[in-house]
C-alpha cells in the first residue's frame, strides 16, 4: 500500500514539475514590462512623431518621411522630434507593464487551465493571450496616446493649444469630461485585436531561431521581437492611421468629423487617396518598429531573466 502511495506523489510531483517549472511570480512580467517601455520610447519616438505627422497633417503639407524630416528640423530643431516625449516616457513605462504583465498573467492562466498537459503553450495559447494583451491595455493607451498625438501635432505657435499632457487632459476634461479623455478607445481596441500577429509570430520567430541557430538567448528575444512587430505593423497599420485621425479630432462634440469610427474610415478613403491614405506614414513606422521593439523586447526578457 505504502508503494502505491508513494508512486502517486511521485507522479503528481513530475506533473507539477513538468506542467509549472519553476514558474516566475506572476507580477514580475509587470516590472519587466516597465524596462521595455523606457528602451522603447527613447528609440522610437522621433520615427513615432513623423509617423503621426504624415497621418494626420493636410493633403499637401508633407512630399513624403523625407520632407516630413526636413521640415522639422528646419523649423523646430532636432527637439521637434521629441515633441510629445513626456506622455510616452511615462506612457510607455505604464502601457508595457500593463500589456508585458497581463500577456505573462494570460500565458500561465491559459497553459493551467487550458492545456495543463502539455509541456510547452501552443501556439493558439500565445494568439489568445496576445490578444487579452492588448484589449487589457488597450484601458491605459487610449488617453495616453491621445495626449501624445495632439501634442505631436503642434507644429508652431498658431497650432499650439496645449503646453503639456496635463493641460491637454485637463481640457478634454473640461470639454467633454471622461468620455474626452477616452474618445478613443474603441479604435485603440479595434488596432490592438491586431496583437493576435504580433504575438503569434513572436512565438514561431523564437521556436524556429532556436531550432535553427545557435544564438544566445538575448539575440533570439532581440530578432524575434523586431521581426514580430513588423508582422504586427504590416497588419495594423491601417488601423492605427484611423486611430490617428479619431484621437487629433475636435474634442468638442458639436464640431467633430467623426463621431463614429466608420466614419473616420470614409472620411480617410474619400479624402486621403483611397487606400493609400491608410498606409500614410507606414514608411516611419515600419523603420520604428523594428529597432524600438527588438531592444524593448530584449530588455523585458533580460530583466525576467535577471529577476527570476
């Protein structure tokens, strides 16, 4: 009987071991997350702010990233990049934590109570998981990347409405109250449902790296991240040019565009070239994506590395 008894704790021992190997605390993706998002910003906001600038600026105003370059610098300085800078700084931090945090949480819930006999999550768990991500985050990006964009859209002293994040909270409040605070968030959740390729991929980029090369582990986090976000953007950013044009609208009811998301759609179509006014500023974007994403992933993995 003793035998019997001692043979099922041994096997409910391998399962625990096989199914939770040393699992990292579930908050620990928070604090990763917050790595990532410093490294991203500092990379990526000058190619963000041209990006913004091609999406929503009058037909004519830029020939292209190049002019769009060009001309800031000429007017603004290398500073005029970073218009805009503190939002994402503190956003970033914020937002990676959130979505880093929430996909680690999503990860090992799914793996627990969806495929508890499996070694490894499959891939659909990672889609799945990728996109309670990014509806999670999508609570915390909606204001923050509002304030962003209508700051990175002040070119000069005529165009300048707000001196800060704070004042532009504090006026869409005033306006409109909590619902100008989060007048985007339909079309941050409708651009953020495109995680599902960012974080599928980011698991085939990694099983293929590790199963074909011999790179360390922070060189397969690097190139799987920046490889991964490049599929994400190559799907998103149509989205994300009509999550633009919604957040940079007149936050006073009675004078906006579009109060409807279909209708920031059409309007782009009918206004903007047809279906290349959806892909206004990929250029940027695409030249981000990679560096900003593969050092922010990198550094996520590394802190989780570090602490774990």
């Amino acid at each position: 009987m003793s035998i019997v008894v001692e043979d099922k704790e041994e096997e409910l021992w391998q399962r625990h071991e096989r199914h939770e190997p040393n699992q990292p605390p579930r908050y620990l993706g928070f604090v990763a997350g917050m790595a990532s998002g410093v490294m991203k910003n500092v990379v990526g906001h000058p190619f963000d702010t041209v990006k913004v600038r091609l999406q929503t600026a009058p037909a004519g105003q830029f020939r292209g990233p190049i002019d769009c370059v060009l001309q800031t610098l000429r007017r603004e300085g290398p500073l005029g990049f970073y218009k805009g800078f503190t939002p994402p700084l503190v956003g970033w931090v914020l937002m990676d934590s959130v979505m880093l945090g929430s996909l680690h949480v999503y990860r090992r819930l799914i793996k627990e109570n969806v495929y508890p006999d499996q070694e490894k999550l499959p891939l659909m768990g990672h889609v799945v998981a990728g996109l309670g991500s990014g509806l999670t985050v999508s609570f915390v990006a909606a204001p923050i990347e509002q304030f962003k964009a209508r700051l990175q859209i002040q070119y000069n002293n005529n165009t300048k409405l707000y001196t800060g994040p704070i004042d532009v909270a504090t006026k869409l409040y005033k306006v409109s109250g909590i619902r100008g605070i989060y007048s985007g968030l339909l079309s941050t959740m409708i651009f953020r449902t495109n995680f599902v390729f960012w974080w599928g991929s980011y698991e085939l980029f990694t099983q293929w790296f590790e199963a074909n090369t011999k790179l360390s582990k922070p060189a397969i986090n690097f190139w799987s991240g920046g490889l991964s976000a490049t599929v994400f953007w190559i799907f998103a950013y149509p989205a994300d040019v009509v999550k633009q044009t919604i957040m940079t609208d007149s936050p006073h009811a009675a004078e906006k565009k579009f109060p409807r998301w279909i209708d920031a759609v059409k309007y782009i179509y009918r206004e903007r070239g047809g279906i290349s006014g959806f892909t206004r500023g990929f250029g940027p974007s695409i030249l981000r994506s990679f560096p900003a994403n593969a050092a922010a992933l990198a550094a996520f993995e590394a802190v989780m590395r570090f602490l774990h």
